[in-house]
C-alpha cells in the first residue's frame, strides 16, 4: 500500500496582498508571508508518518499557525 500523491495545480496559504501600505507589507519590499515554512514541512512530516506530537516537537513554532496548521497538500 503505497502513499497517496500529492495534490498538485492547487494553491496552499494565501497570496501576499502586494502594496506600499499593505497589510503585510513591513517596508522596503518585505512582505510579512502568510503561510509559514513549518507548515509546509509539518504536512509533509504528517506524510512520512510523524504524528502530531513528533511534529509538534521537531517543529516547536507549529502550533502558532491555527487549530488546523496542516495545508492539506498530501493526499
């Protein structure tokens, strides 16, 4: 039984409001991102077959990103 693929074509996170005073504009062509690379790499631990816990370990700032962090990007 192999793993099921991933969810290609589709956007995870939220695009970047681009814009001098935007809200997630920090100046100088910084943008504050929306999605962290934790979730990215918690979703994909999730995939290897870390639970929650380990990930949560391994990935100390996962919990910071809502009650559901995981992107759903893997099948």
């Amino acid at each position: 039984m192999g793993h099921p693929a991933v969810k290609g074509q589709n956007m995870y996170g939220q695009f970047p409001e681009v814009g001098v005073d935007a809200a997630n504009d920090v100046g100088e062509g910084r943008l504050i991102p929306t999605t962290s690379v934790e979730q990215y790499a918690g979703t994909l631990a999730s995939w290897f077959g870390l639970s929650d816990g380990q990930i949560r370990q391994v990935f100390p700032n996962f919990g910071n990103f809502g009650s559901n962090p995981y992107l759903g990007f893997m099948g």
